[in-house]
C-alpha cells in the first residue's frame, strides 16, 4: 500500500518557500512527482531525497602550525 502523498502546498510548506518554488521545480523536472489525473502529488521520500541532494558540507580544513595546509 502506497503511503500518503503530498500536495505541492505542502512540499513547499515542508521546504519554507513559496509555492512558486515548487511549481518551477516540476516544470523543469527537478524534483520527482506523481499525476494523479490533473493533480500533481509527491512522496514523501522523494522529497526527503531533493532536500539530501543539496546539501552541502563543509570543506574540510588541515591546520599546521596555525596555518590552513
């Protein structure tokens, strides 16, 4: 059985933007979705793997003597 999906209200809810910001997302196919009929909906894993794709970590830094090597 297939968990709830999620309406594009609430993705951006979820991401803190605008719904703008979802829209653009499936018109340039940047974040998997699902038709059902006319709707457009996501799963909630997909969305949680789009907000891990773009995170960034930070450089790791070796200091030597007070100095970055």
């Amino acid at each position: 059985m297939l968990g709830p999906l999620m309406t594009p209200d609430e993705v951006a809810a979820l991401l803190k933007t605008e719904i703008r910001f979802v829209r653009r997302l499936v018109a340039e196919r940047r974040i998997p979705f699902t038709k059902v009929g006319k709707f457009v909906r996501f799963h909630p894993a997909d969305v949680e793997a789009f907000i891990a794709a773009g995170r960034v970590e930070p450089p790791r830094v070796r200091w030597r003597a007070g100095v970055p090597v």
